[in-house]
C-alpha cells in the first residue's frame, strides 16, 4: 500500500467513527423486529411476622449459717412477661426462720428471643406483717414508738442492693462481676422504687439516658443470654434487734421487654396513672430554667400506692428543683383522703432545711414555713420516701387512703423559694384560695385501683 492510499486516523476520528458504527447498528435495530430482551422475576414472596419472647434465667443462693442455705436448681429460668403477651410463669423463693446476719443473693440474666428490645425492671411490697409480738420485740418496739405498729418493721431493717452485673469464664471457671450499682436500700426503699419502674441499659451503664439507651440484645434461644445480668443482694444486718421478731416481708419483682424497632423506650409499663406539669418561671430572675417538667407517676399495688416525681430539666441549671443542695428547693404531696377539699395530711420533703421526708397532718392548704415546730414529724410506720438525684419516691399505705372510700385527692407542689421557679400538680379540689392550689375543672380525684 503507497502513502496515497494510507488511511490516516487520528484518534478522534477513530472515537468518533466507532460512534458512527454504534449509531448505525443501533438504528438498523430500530428499522426491524430483531432486539435483545431480559426478564428477572421475584415469584414466592411472604411477609412473616417476628418473635419478641423474654426468659429470665435465675440463680439465687442465700447463706444463713448452719441452718439452711437454699438455692435454685441449675439453670432455671422462667418465661418472662412480654409486652403485648401473655404472663410469665412465676418462681416463687421463700426464706424462713431469719435471723439478724443472714443473706441472700440473686442473678437474673436475660433471653430475649430473636429481637434486641428495651427492658424493664418492676417491683412491689406486697407484704410487712407484724404477726403479733413476743415479749423482747415488744419491749422493742415500745421503745421506738407511742405504741405497737400494726406494721413490721422488718422491710425498713433488711437492706437490698441492685446492681448491673456480667459473667466471666477463667479456667473453665464463671466469676460474676459486679458492675454499676442501680438502686439500693432498706427494701421498703428499693421496692417503692421498683414500683415505679427503672428502665435497664443494655450495655450495664446505670447513667444512660431513658429514651434510645442501649438496648438488650436478641438471641437466637432461651438457652443463650445477653451479655449484660442484674445482681440482687440482701442482707439483715448484724445490728438489727429485737424489734424484727415474728415479723415478715413479701414481695415481687418482674421484667418487661418492648421492641426496640420504631420505639424509643420511653413507655413505661409499671405504673398505672401519670401527671405532669410545666415549671413556672416569674418574671425578674436572672436565669429561668428552659423547658422545666415535673411528672408525677403512681403505681397501685396490694398494700401501698406509690407516687414517683421526676424532675425533668437541663443538666446544670440554676436555681434547679432537682438540685438537693439547693437548700430552699422542697416540695409536698398532700393527700385528701374524703374528697371532701380539705387536705387530711401530706408527706413533704426539706423539712428544716433537710435532706429529709417528714409527715403533718393538715386541715387546710399545706404551709411552707415547714418546721418540726409546727407539728412536722417522721414519716409513721408503713410510709415510706426517698430520692435519688432528680427523682423521689412516696409510698403510702393503701388503708391510709381507702378510709373514706375508694375516691380521693392529692396534689403536688414544688417550690425553689422565693421569686425562683415553681410547679404545681392538682388532681381534686379545689382547695385553698391559693391558684397553685386550685384544681382546673377537669381535675378529677384519684381512684385507688
């Protein structure tokens, strides 16, 4: 071939030739009934829905020297109550013969089956019975009280511990670790607050957040747990007296498991009624705190009807109800136990200045120039009342508010003194000419269940 007829291309010719072939075959393509097909197919399809089932595996053993030491059998575990589903089967643990020096211990560890989901911890006294008195526990007793409580006085004596816990293989050898502490306690305190309902991280941190903390997560069966257990410790200190004989205490404690999909945790199953209320911030103060919230939680139980108060505000904020060395912060339940607008007594908490709970019995709207001049007391036998940071927790007994029926009143008012912020929550009345006394006309009395 001679240099006049070389074909000459430079690579643009060449691009754009190729193109030119492209085109070509594409439009012949067109022009007939000739052209490539594919075909993917999705045959068979179903929609399954998934399993939520919580089992709780127990082990509990409890040491009271050379009279007995009970324990559970290895590997029980009983089918935990699922929201949504049915009653789990009970375990029933019963410790006889107690003696000032005797305890016990307990772990519960979790099977949540095939769906990581929020987990809750419940509880309640059910029982602190006197059961009459022998002649050193009434000697006892009547040096601590006017006169013999109907009650027992063994919840108040027995302390209780709750913590995160895990399980640790060494040398074909399980340790429990004992991790972050949850809630203790005498176990009238620890069961008022179980009462109310603790929600559980996953991840064991007693300091998580209640909405999207870590959740536990899903198994593939009952026989596998999460990695994260609860550990339960009590013990009748050596201390405790005479005062404690022929008594006895009951109790229940259960567990409850919410998906974790498309919810955030929040919902909390043990309690029966919930009320809330705005801080109110007047006008004038150098910082009002931002979006301040005051909830009021109750639980009904067979003996005692628990009220939680939570605090809900901004982390560091000043004038703060939820701080107790703000010493001018209190706040009051007082109860209408007839319905009939005049408060019968309240339970309050700053008395004095205090980090304490004490009992009045009122006539009339609740005063807060609270001192035990003025006719303020401990809390009588069978109440009980305590606080953990930016929540508190009354239980009073149930006969205290059925006298008068099965209809009554109570509110709540918190104060940080002064012109600092205030809420108030009324349910009945109204009762006082005091507007953060006076009930809206929808407040209807409380109805113990």
């Amino acid at each position: 071939m001679t240099d006049d007829n070389s074909i000459r291309l430079s690579r643009r010719k060449v691009l754009g030739g190729v193109g030119a072939i492209g085109l070509a075959s594409a439009g012949a393509g067109l022009g007939t009934t000739a052209y490539f097909t594919d075909t993917e197919s999705f045959t068979g399809n179903s929609l399954e829905a998934g399993d939520l089932d919580l089992f709780v595996h127990v082990d509990y053993s409890e040491d009271q020297g050379s009279y007995a030491q009970y324990s559970t059998p290895p590997g029980t575990f009983i089918d935990g109550n699922v929201v949504g589903g049915g009653d789990g089967e009970p375990i029933s643990i019963q410790v006889t013969d107690l003696k000032p020096g005797d305890s016990g211990e307990g772990e519960f560890c979790f099977s949540i089956v095939d769906n990581p989901a929020y987990l809750w911890i419940c509880g309640a006294l059910t029982e602190n019975a006197q059961n009459g008195t022998t002649e050193p526990e009434q000697d006892a007793l009547e040096q601590q009280y006017d006169s013999i409580p109907a009650g027992g006085q063994l919840a108040d004596a027995m302390t209780v511990t709750i913590s995160y816990c895990t399980e640790q293989e060494s040398d074909g050898e399980t340790t429990t670790v004992i991790g972050d502490e949850i809630v203790s306690g005498s176990l009238a305190e620890v069961m008022a607050v179980l009462a109310a309902g603790v929600p559980l991280a996953g991840d064991g941190d007693a300091d998580a957040p209640v909405a999207n903390r870590p959740t536990f997560e899903g198994v593939d069966d009952e026989t596998h747990t999460a990695e994260t257990c609860l550990c339960f410790e009590w013990e009748l200190p050596p201390e405790v007296g005479n005062e404690v004989q022929t008594d006895s205490v009951a109790f229940d404690i259960e567990f409850y498991a919410e998906q974790a999909r498309h919810n955030d945790g929040t919902l909390n199953p043990c309690v029966d009624a919930a009320y809330s209320a705005n801080y109110v911030n007047p006008d004038g103060i150098a910082q009002p705190i931002p979006n301040g919230v005051a909830h009021v939680d109750v639980a009904y139980g067979e003996e005692h009807v628990v009220y939680a108060i939570t605090f809900d505000e901004p982390a560091g904020s000043q004038y703060s109800l939820a701080d107790p060395n703000f010493a001018s912060a209190n706040f009051s339940l007082p109860f209408d136990v007839e319905d009939d607008g005049t408060y019968d007594f309240q339970v309050a908490w700053n008395v004095d200045g205090n980090d304490a709970f004490h009992y009045s019995g009122v006539t009339s709207a609740p005063a807060w120039a609270k001192d035990t001049a003025a006719g303020w007391s401990a809390l009588p036998s069978g109440f009980t009342a305590v606080r953990f940071g930016s929540q508190a927790f009354v239980s009073v007994p149930r006969s205290e508010l059925e006298t008068g029926g099965n209809a009554y009143g109570f509110g709540f008012n918190a104060s940080a003194g002064g012109e600092q912020p205030s809420v108030s929550i009324p349910t009945g009345g109204p009762y006082s000419s005091n507007a953060n006394w006076t009930s809206s006309e929808n407040s209807q009395p409380e109805t113990v269940q």
